[in-house]
C-alpha cells in the first residue's frame, strides 16, 4: 500500500489510515470523520481527486470510503461545476442513521441488519414503485446492467448494494429509507471486510448476507454462476415491476428476493 501522508491539505491529520484491522476504506472514513466533525454544515472537505492524491489510496478506495460517510450522512456529494465533498447537516434522520451505524462493532449486527432490511424491502420498493419518474427508471435500468457485468462475487454485492439504495432514494419515506440505507452500510461493509481477507468465490456460503447467498456450498464454477444469474434475474424482475408501477408484481419480486435460489 502507497505511504500516506499524515496531515490533510487543510492541515488537519488524517490519523491511523494505514492502521488496524478495518479495511483500508473504512479506516479512511473514520479519519475523514474526525475531520468532519469540526467543520460547519457545507464546509467543503475536498474532491475523490484530491482525496486520492492525498493520501495515495486507490481510487476505488478513496470511493468507498466517501460512499461510507455519505450513508453515515455527515457527508454530502455535490455534482458538477463547483461540486465535491461537503460537510452534511446532521438532522434528526441522518442522527437516526448514524446511531444504527454506530453500533457496527456488535455482534449479530449483520444478521441483525438483514432482519431489519427484510422487513422493510416491501415498503421501500412499493414507494419507489408508486413514485418512479423516467429518470429513476432509467437509473435502475443502469445499475441493473452494471449489476449483471459486475466481475467476481464482491463486485456484484457491491453493485447489489447500489442498486438498493438508489431504489431506496425513489421512497418519500424519510425515516424509512434512512433506517433502510443504514442497514445496507451494515452489509456494505461486510462484503468489504469479506473482500479484503480472500476471494469471494472461496467463502463458505455462512459468510454471505442470507437473502444474496445460496442455501448451501456450491462448489464448482456452473453452480455459482448458475447462483448469481439466479440473483440477478430476481433483481430485474424488481425493476421492472417498479418501472411498471406494478404493486402485486412489486410484492412477488420482493417475496422471491427474500428466498435463497436452489
């Protein structure tokens, strides 16, 4: 890993980045929290550019480490001429969603977070569902292809976690879609803990989120390709019912989400 320097461009330490167990994003998030946590509501905290060069880290890194904070919500992605990295409000919501995140370090957290994403999959796709607009539409249609090409196993959560959350951000269900987004960083997370120690395809199934893995070990090439076209097939159906406005459809996706394929 590149040597990063210790002090940011506003002077500020970026403190133990290239320390610890966690993987090298989440080590980057919680650095970049603590800078964040001095700064006013939309003080800006840089670019992924300036980011990356600072301190040395792959893009992707730098990347997820951004996408973390945002789901934490102390920071906010400005797109366009005079965009970046902006220190967010914290209102009651994003405070909701930080304490869910907060207690990541306890166990059963990840079963906990699949519980909890389960029970509130149907709302949050039946919203989407009732107030699509064709730029959503074809949001969805996006990341559902960026889903099918995903290389190797984490690529694909990871894209499966996208796709969730920009459904998610078509529900006008504020606390819904905070608790929602939350429970996804959860999982985000841990595929990206999973990611770092060894290859996706050589985890035992225990090691996958329940609703994305298959019911037992899959040994072989065909059977885990046969598993993820499975997966990605229950995804699209989603879409398409959400494209449609199609609730009975809506319910039957999330109902087939739900159950892990044969």
């Amino acid at each position: 890993m590149a040597t990063m320097p210790h002090t940011s461009s506003t002077g500020q330490p970026l403190a133990g980045v290239g320390q610890g167990a966690r993987t090298r994003a989440e080590r980057l998030a919680a650095a970049l929290d603590e800078r964040i946590h001095g700064l006013a509501p939309g003080e800006p905290v840089g670019t992924l550019e300036s980011l990356r060069a600072e301190t040395g880290l792959a893009y992707a890194t730098v990347s997820e480490a951004v996408r973390l904070l945002r789901d934490r919500g102390v920071l906010e992605i400005r797109p366009g001429r005079g965009g970046g990295l902006f220190a967010a409000d914290r209102g009651p919501v994003v405070r909701l969603r930080h304490t869910l995140l907060s207690v990541a370090d306890e166990p059963g957290t990840v079963a906990d977070a699949i519980e909890l994403r389960e029970h509130l999959e149907e709302l949050i796709d039946l919203g989407a569902a009732r107030h699509r607009t064709g730029r959503d539409v074809a949001d969805l249609r996006r990341l559902l292809r960026e889903l099918r090409a995903a290389p190797g196993w984490d690529g694909f959560m990871r894209a499966n976690w996208a796709l969730h959350e920009r459904i998610a951000a078509i529900s006008p269900n504020a606390m819904a879609r905070a608790v929602y987004v939350g429970t996804l960083g959860h999982l985000g997370t841990a595929s990206a803990h999973l990611a770092d120690d060894r290859p996706a395809t050589d985890r035992p199934a225990t090691d996958r989120p329940a609703t994305d893995r298959p019911a037992t070990d899959r040994p072989g090439d065909d059977r885990r390709e046969a598993y993820r076209a499975a997966r990605y097939q229950v995804h699209a159906d989603l879409v398409e019912a959400i494209a449609d406005g199609d609730e009975a459809a809506v319910r039957a996706a999330v109902s087939a989400h739900r159950t892990p394929a044969p």
